[in-house]
C-alpha cells in the first residue's frame, strides 16, 4: 500500500493539473468575449460608413452586431464562472499542498527518529560486550 505522503503527492500534481485546466479555460472565454466585442465595435462602425450597404441591409447588419454582443455576453459569464472555479480550485490545491508538506516532514521526522534509535540500540550492544 501507498503512504499518505505518496498519495497526497499524486493528488498536488493532479490539483495542479485541474487548476491550469481552469485557466486555459478561462483565458480562452476571455479571448473570445474580446474578439467577439471588437467584432461587434468593427460591424457598428461599418454600418456608420459612408458608403456601407447598411442603408440597403440594416436588419443584416443589427443581427450580426446582435449575435456577437450576445457571444461577448455569454463568454464574459462563462468566463466569470470559470474564474469562480479556478479559485476554488487554487484552493484546493493549497490545502492538499499543505497536507503533503505536513506529510512529508512527519516522514522525514519519524526516519530521522528512527535512525537515532539505531544508532543508540548499535552504541548499547557494543557497550554490552
């Protein structure tokens, strides 16, 4: 069977390896809500150009700049989410971190302790001779 120390340290990487999940996928909403507002900027303006077929399509032109008002909305929320779970997650892997560097001085603690005895129980059989 595996030590706790042993486990726990599974368990940081795995943490670890959620917690940049989270990020990942936080920073690419953001992107997206980014790039779905600057297209949103990008189609307003051109519907104020001179010369723009907005006068001939306007409805067109509204719905695009309607769908990508929603994309930045829905990315923008996605992304709060996704912060909510990077931060717990954040947390979660600072408490297991704790918990194997606790482990991990117990187990350094407990062979240094027992390296002393041994060396105590050789030093009284070779007092004993």
């Amino acid at each position: 069977m595996t030590s706790r120390k042993e486990r726990l340290q599974k368990l940081v990487k795995v943490q670890g390896q959620l917690k940049a999940l989270h990020e990942t996928r936080h920073a690419a909403y953001l992107v997206t809500a980014t790039a779905a507002g600057r297209e949103a900027a990008e189609l307003a303006d051109r519907f104020d150009a001179e010369g723009s077929l907005s006068a001939m399509f306007p409805e067109i032109y509204h719905g695009r700049i309607g769908k990508a008002l929603a994309r930045r909305q829905e990315n923008t929320a996605l992304a709060r989410l996704e912060a909510e779970k990077l931060a717990a997650a954040t947390a979660r892997t600072n408490m297991v971190e704790k918990a194997y560097r606790q482990a991990r001085r117990r187990d350094e603690r407990d062979s240094a302790d027992r390296e002393r005895l041994d060396i105590i129980e050789r030093n009284a059989a070779q007092d004993d001779r």
